[in-house]
C-alpha cells in the first residue's frame, strides 16, 4: 500500500480518502483492465471438407493467418460438422492459451464455433433449425445463432458475441429465407436477449450472404430496435471492403460482417479486412498464398477501446459542517460505494450501489469520526 496525489492514471478497485490534517489516495494494486479488444470473423470454407486436422494444407493456411493476427476473440463459420472436435487441436497448436466452443448447431454439414483468449463463461446455440413461419418462410433456420459469453477483464459485465451464417443462394427462396432468418435472429434479440441484458454490450458476427446493405437482411438486423450497427472495414492495401471470393478472379461481394452494439460501436479502434497477398511486412512462415488456400472468404477484423476503462480521477472534496462532499469520475453503467475506517484495517459501508447519471459521482456523507478514511469502491459486477 502507498498513497499518493488524487489525479488521473489511477484504474484501481476502489480508493479511499483520508479526511483530517491533508488528502490523499490510497490505491490498492489490481488486475489491469483489458484496454483494447479485438474480434475476427471468419467462414473457413469447411463445407465438404474431409480432412479438418492439422494435418490439412488448408487447416495450416487458416491456422497461419490466425497465429499471425492473435485477435483475441475468433468467430468461425462452415466448421465441418464431422470433425468439429479437431477445433481443439486447432487451438491448440495455433492459438495456444485460448479456449473453443463448437456447441453449434448445423444443418447436417457445417456449423460455427467461436475461440477466445478470454475465459468463456457460456455457449448457447439459439433458432437451431427453428421454424420460420412467423416470419413469411414455410421453412426453417438453416443453421443456428450461436452466442459465446465472455469474461473480459475491465469490463463491469460479460461480452455476448453472436455469430450467424445465414443461407446463402440467390434464388427468391434463398433470399426470401436469408430475410427471414434475419427477422428471427432481430425478433430474439429484440423480444429475449434485451429485455435482460440491454446494459451488456454485444455484437454479431458471421456470413451474412448478403452485400446489399438496403436489402431486407440489413433492415432487419440494423435499426434502432436491436441496437446493431453496420461497420465498413476494409482492406489495408486496396481499400476494398470486398471479403469474397479470394479464389475466384476477382473479389465481388462482401458477406463478412462484424456488427457492434451502440457502446461498442461508438468506441471502435480500428478493422480491416486481411489478405496475405498484400502484406508488405509478412513473416516467412506466413504464405502469400495462404488466404488463398485457407477459404474463399477474406477474415474480417475490428480492435474495440474498452468503453469502462475510466482512469479514476477525483473531482474535488469538500467538508462542510462535518459532511463530506466527494465528486469523482465514473462509469455510468457502474456500481460504487463509499466506505469509512478509523484504522484502514476494518470497513463499514456508508452509501452503497451508487449509479451514477453521468460521467460524474457525487457523495455527500456525514463524517463519523474527526479523523479517518474515507473510499470509494468500484463494484466489479
């Protein structure tokens, strides 16, 4: 324990403020908060795929890509049903340290499956096959949703990260179902995943199979409803948002999506589309001809600010006629307390689950002993 000047810097569990002959902070060290995270969305062209070990020159080429990029959070579409279980071995060669889920559900070929530096608390697959009737279609869901809820150290709640791939094709069925699976995925997001967990922040990622962003899939998914916002990462060189197909003679479309909630969104570091052909400063070990080799699709990336990493920074104390008056920076999605001891050894709580209704805190507490310490403490959620 040391003490020091209140001022900027300080992203600590709690802090306390010694009220009597001077003022001080006393920081109590933590886990540092993650500043920055990024999430990568991938379809690895795993449909009919007979060989999903590490063994395979395509695995090798995704593999490659990913251990050069390190995203910390990996969203993979058209993972072979048969051998999803070689994930693991994936992971464990490439992206050591990371945790995979494959829980997904698949239309009998394909699923998804999402890899994470951070620990993974929960994996639900959501509309697995589910009927789309309510939403025009006399069919059903092709594949899944499937959600990965993720711990992320500095973050007051878990990251929900969604991934979809929706039915590709460019008859009127195929399209008139791709719509329809995007009113399924709104209609769950919009009727039970928001109704408890609008504070948390989430995203959708996946093969949306759609490059019109005016067509029926995008009006869906991206309104004011879902709270969804289109992002347009593109590749560093060409600056072509284009992600398909990297096999073919030239790029088309762009199906690969990455779609951020408002708090996400409103604090994106950066994204590009990644290609292995254009790099400059490329490894040996890293191929040209990988991306190539890897799928048909391009990998989609976006690096996002952690919107809760506020540095705690005291505004100002006052003591008027044995009350205390403290005003600090805060989060506004967050919990804190103030607690008061005589000897820093024992706490008792004062104000508790204080929320704040800005990007400022106020406390005004009555002082309980001429002299001793007060702090503020940042529930962690």
């Amino acid at each position: 324990m040391y003490m020091l000047g209140g001022g900027r810097g300080c992203k600590k569990k709690w802090w306390g403020v010694l009220l009597g002959l001077f003022w001080a902070i006393q920081v109590i060290a933590q886990t540092n908060p993650v500043r920055v995270f990024s999430v990568l969305t991938y379809n690895v062209k795993g449909n009919g795929v007979t060989n999903w070990t590490t063994n395979s020159l395509q695995v090798q080429a995704i593999g490659r890509q990913m251990a050069f990029l390190k995203p910390d959070i990996i969203t993979f579409q058209e993972i072979p049903q048969k051998y999803a279980y070689e994930m693991t071995n994936f992971v464990g060669l490439y992206l050591p340290g990371y945790t995979v889920v494959y829980n997904s559900g698949t239309d009998g070929n394909i699923k998804s499956a999402i890899a994470s530096r951070y620990p993974i608390l929960r994996s639900t697959s959501w509309l697995a096959r589910a009927g789309l009737t309510n939403f025009g279609v006399s069919n059903v869901f092709t594949r899944d949703l499937f959600e990965a809820e993720i711990i992320i150290p500095g973050f007051p709640s878990p990251v929900h990260v969604f991934t979809v791939h929706l039915k590709s094709g460019s008859t009127t069925a195929d399209k008139e179902r791709r719509a329809a699976e995007a009113a399924a995925i709104s209609n769950f997001l919009v009727t039970a995943f928001l109704t408890s967990n609008s504070s948390r922040p989430y995203l959708l990622t996946g093969d949306l199979n759609e490059t019109n962003t005016n067509s029926p899939v995008f009006k869906a998914l991206i309104n004011s409803a879902t709270g969804l916002f289109l992002t347009t990462p593109t590749e560093p060189t060409t600056l072509s948002p284009l992600t398909y197909s990297i096999q073919a003679t030239s790029l088309t479309a762009r199906y690969d999506y990455i779609l951020p909630c408002g708090i996400l969104y409103s604090n994106i570091a950066s994204g590009f589309v990644f290609r292995t052909d254009t790099l400059t400063d490329r490894p040996l070990w890293l191929l040209a001809s990988d991306s190539t080799k890897a799928s048909d699709h391009l990998p989609v990336t976006i690096a996002f600010a952690n919107p809760f990493d506020v540095p705690f920074h005291l505004v100002s104390i006052q003591v008027q006629q044995g009350f205390a008056h403290i005003q600090w920076e805060a989060a506004p999605s967050r919990l804190y307390s103030v607690e008061w001891s005589r000897d820093l050894s024992s706490w008792q709580p004062i104000m508790t689950n204080i929320k704040p209704g800005s990007t400022t805190a106020i406390a005004t507490v009555q002082i309980p002993f001429p002299f001793g310490f007060f702090r503020v403490y940042r529930h962690q959620q």
